[in-house]
C-alpha cells in the first residue's frame, strides 16, 4: 500500500503471464479504502482488470510511464 497526500494506492506483484481480478485485491479495494491498484507482472502489456485495477508490465518500474494516474 503507498500514500499520495489523501490518496491510498496498492501495489500486488503476480509471476504468472496474465493477471486477473482476485478476491484478495477487491477485499484489499474495500477494507482500506484503496482508490486504485497496480497488480506487477512479467508481461509487456499494460491493461485494465477494471476500472480500480491495472496489470503493469514489470518494466515499468524502470521507465518514465508511471504506475498510477496523477
């Protein structure tokens, strides 16, 4: 979990190739009140799981693309 100001961010890092929506990350969504959630993975394609979560390529940590919307 990271703050940004009043905002709460999660972080989830999966190792398989395509990451899905998980009971854990929309308990994590409710129960701390997490605005949205970035799940890492090994993959090179960034998308939406919904419109709270997005599967980031690992990669990205590196780059200049941030892991979440301003």
């Amino acid at each position: 979990m990271l703050r940004r100001r009043d905002r709460l961010l999660g972080v989830e890092c999966k190792r398989i190739d395509a990451p899905r929506m998980t009971p854990s990350i929309r308990i994590a969504l409710e129960d701390l009140g997490l605005e949205r959630v970035v799940v890492l993975y090994p993959g090179e394609r960034r998308y939406p799981l919904t419109d709270r979560v997005e599967a980031v390529p690992l990669d990205h940590l590196a780059g200049e693309q941030p892991l979440f919307d301003a």
